[in-house]
C-alpha cells in the first residue's frame, strides 16, 4: 500500500511537471494592421491591381474575434500634423472603398490574421497619380473589435508607388578609333523598382546630325552606330539596367557623328523570376501605362586617329 501511495504522488507530480504554463506570460488577444515599420505607411506598387492587407490578432491566440474595418479621409490630415507630411487621401472612386468601408473580418481562435484586399486599375491610377506622385494614400482604420484594438497600430497608410522611366544620361561624346569597332554602355533607369513585374523598353536608333560644344557632327552613316538589342528587359525589384550601343568606325570619312535613341514602347508584364512572380496574374496580362520622363536621348559618337 505504502508503495502504491508514493508512485501515486510521483505521477501527481510528474504531470503538474509537465504541465505548459507558457500562456500564462502571454497578454490577452488584441489586433493591430500590419505595417513594415512605426511610420504606418505600407507601400505597394500602381502596377499590383490586387494588394493584401493584414490584420494581426496577437496574444495567447485562443480566441476568436470579429474586426470591423473603416476607411476614413480625415485621419490623413492628423496623420500630416503629427509627422509633417502633406500626404493627400486618394478618390475613394479610384479603389474598392466601399467594399472595405465597414466591412468585419473575422480571424479563427487558432488563426493569427486575416487579409484584406485592396483593389484599382493600374491605367486609371497613373492616369490620376502622375500629377502629384507618391502624395495619395489610403486610410485604413480598424473601427471596432471583439478584443482589444493596439491603439498604435490601429491605422495604416496604403501608399501606391508609380514608377517612371528614364534614359540615364550619355557621357557624350563617347570615342571610338578610325577603322576599329567599340561598344559603348548607356542605360535606363526606373525611378522606383517594381518588386513583382519586369519592364521590356522598346528602343529605336535615328541618325540625326547635332551641333555641339562647337563642333558639327553628321547623321551617323548606316552601320556605324548600332543598337545591340532593340528590347531591354529591367528585371522585377531592379531600378536600374544597362544596354550597349555598338559602334563601327570601319569606312567611316567623317570625325564627328550623331544620332537619337528614342523609347518608343515600355510593357509591364509578370515576371520571369518564380521567386518574385504573383500566382495571381496572368501571364498574359501588359500593361503600357508606365510613364516616361525622357523618351529619348542624343548619342555624339568622335572618331579618334590610329597613333602611327
């Protein structure tokens, strides 16, 4: 009997041993919106016509709770005051507002969040935003709650972040020996990457005859100046891209010679990169809606002579 009653207690204690107090030491539920950081912007880009917005529910995550969701214009301007920006709410006619508008999310005693989805046309938002970009946002306010509300991260600021395109700027005149061939490196850049899209940038090389720093450079003769590629594809996530410009001085009478490389199409279109595609796109889909700042740029190519 005696033995029974002490392997008795030692189960007893075993298993309070054993026994997860972990929860203990965990507040209580409460939900917040994501944001990548304590400034509350979330920033995506014009060219994603589907964007997804989390709603944490943080604690000891045995609860279920109902998150009612607001989009309310006039927290933009005590956002202003409070930071010192001058951000602008964007037309609620230019996004699924009224689906969002005191919509309730509900997120499961065992799940950690729900999404919410953020909708607009990428040609109507350039159409609207290339006035005044990276000044609109979206409020979106977490209303009420079944649990508690993080009173800091109640409010998230969506920022759509519109890309523009430009030829970055020739070292001009580039040089090249009579008789020889050279290939000279220009670029494109972007004025903010595109994280899920590749850009394809139709180019087009003019002869055209200049005058500058004093001296008069002719039409480039046919093959002495020569685009490598007519297509040049800037990567999803790069800003930034090279292309090459061949030159061939073989034939060539003239020191001086000039010409135009002129972006005649840029397409957007899901990337090539599995790691950075969305599943949610189709791969046919192209957008032309990317504006260009300078959709061209001057090359002035100088014949140097062979040293004897």
């Amino acid at each position: 009997m005696k033995r029974a009653i002490i392997l008795l207690g030692f189960l007893a204690l075993f298993a309070t041993a054993c026994e997860d107090y972990r929860d203990n030491n965990l507040p209580q539920d409460s939900v917040y919106l994501r944001s990548p950081d304590d400034k509350l912007i979330a920033e995506y880009s014009v060219y994603d016509a589907v964007n997804r917005i989390g709603v944490i529910k943080a604690g000891k995550g045995m609860e279920a709770c109902t998150v009612e969701l607001a989009i309310d214009n006039s927290l933009v301007g005590d956002y202003n005051y409070e930071h010192g920006t001058d951000y602008v709410p964007l037309p609620k006619s230019l996004y699924n507002a009224d689906e969002i508008n005191g919509r309730k999310v509900t997120i499961a005693a065992k799940d950690v969040r729900a999404l919410v989805e953020i909708k607009w046309d990428p040609a109507e938002m350039v159409a609207e935003i290339s006035s005044t970009p990276d000044k609109y946002v979206i409020p979106l306010w977490i209303k009420s709650s079944t649990v508690d509300i993080q009173e800091a991260k109640r409010l998230v600021l969506v920022r759509p972040i519109m890309a523009t395109l430009e030829p970055r700027a020739a070292s001009n005149p580039v040089t090249c020996k009579e008789e020889s061939t050279a290939a000279v490196k220009l670029g494109l850049v972007l004025s903010a990457p595109i994280d899920t899209k590749d850009v394809t940038v139709s180019l087009l090389f003019m002869p055209k005859a200049f005058t500058s720093g004093g001296k008069d450079y002719v039409a480039a003769p046919a093959g002495s100046v020569t685009l490598r590629k007519q297509k040049v594809v800037i990567p999803a996530g790069v800003s930034e891209i090279d292309f090459l410009v061949d030159l061939d001085m073989t034939g060539v009478t003239d020191d001086y010679l000039g010409g135009i490389i002129t972006i005649t199409k840029v397409e957007v279109r899901k990337t090539t990169n599995p790691d950075k595609a969305r599943t949610d796109e189709s791969d046919a889909e192209v957008l032309t809606c990317l504006p260009v700042t300078s959709d061209t740029m001057s090359i002035l190519v100088r014949r140097t002579k062979t040293s004897s």
